[in-house]
C-alpha cells in the first residue's frame, strides 16, 4: 500500500506556489505602480497581492491531498 507523507505534500505545494507566486506578485507590483502613479484605486491590486501572499498558509490547514491541491488561486495563472 502507498501511504502519502502529508507533511511533505505540504511542502512540495506551498514550494509550487511560491514558484508561480513570483511572476504573478511581480506583475501586480507594476500594475500596482501604473495605477499609483496614474491616481488610479489600488484596493483591488492590494487585495490580490494579500491573497497571493495567504495562499502557502492555507496549505497548512489541508488535511488532505485533494484539500491540498484546492489550495490555488487563478492570480497564480495570470502572468
């Protein structure tokens, strides 16, 4: 029987979050300036970042590979 170190799954996906994290935080960075400089409202921006940056938290919550796996943001996809 194949058991699955939960643990280690944790890890693997937050590590796989921060990796696709990076991009998306980048480019709400710039956004985020455009908007600054144009006096645009940056409330949303701000709100996605912090979204962006909860994400590897809620993987400690997961009891499961399933839960685990639901752990993503479509902020993760848009680069």
């Amino acid at each position: 029987m194949i058991t699955i170190d939960i643990s280690k799954a944790k890890d693997i996906w937050k590590d796989k979050i921060r990796v696709a994290r990076k991009p998306a935080l980048e480019k709400l960075d710039v956004d985020y300036m455009r908007a600054n400089e144009s006096g645009s409202d940056t409330t949303s921006i701000v709100a996605d970042k912090q979204t962006l940056r909860d994400l590897p938290s809620q993987v400690d919550t997961a009891t499961t590979t399933d839960e685990i796996k639901a752990v993503w943001n479509d902020l993760l996809d848009k680069q």
